[in-house]
C-alpha cells in the first residue's frame, strides 16, 4: 500500500451493501491541494451506470435514516 500511495493510484475491491466491486483512489492534486483525492468507479460487473445510491438507496446501512433525518440530528 505505501507504494501505491506515493504512485498516487491505489485500487481495492469493496463488498458493500450499497457499494461493491472494483474502485480507484487516483491522487488528483486538484487546484494543486496535495489532500485531494478521485474515487473512479470500475467498468466491471459490478457497475451500473444508471445507478444512483444516494437517490436509489437514500438510507444509511448503519442507522437506517436518510442524510436529511442525519442532517437533523447534528449537534454542535
């Protein structure tokens, strides 16, 4: 892992609920900020480019509320 970090290309396979399948974390330096970082989806089976998981499955796996009841909840 360490190289692939300083290559600035890692890729990993998640086995998610809502995510699955093969992904790309390329160091993109956008706006010349070293932090930034892209995950690219993978053209695999897995993929699906009408696909939404924030609108098809609006509720989190963890709680089961949506980022707006979460959103709500905050405290400061």
């Amino acid at each position: 892992m360490p190289e692939a970090i300083t290559a600035g290309h890692i890729r990993v396979r998640l086995r998610g609920q809502k995510l699955s399948g093969g992904y790309s974390l390329i160091h993109a330096k956008l706006g010349g900020e070293d932090k930034n970082w892209l995950l690219v989806k993978e053209a695999d089976d897995a993929a699906d480019p009408q696909g939404n998981p924030v609108v098809d499955q609006p509720r989190s796996v963890k709680s089961g509320l949506t980022i707006q009841e979460l959103e709500g909840k905050r405290s400061f």
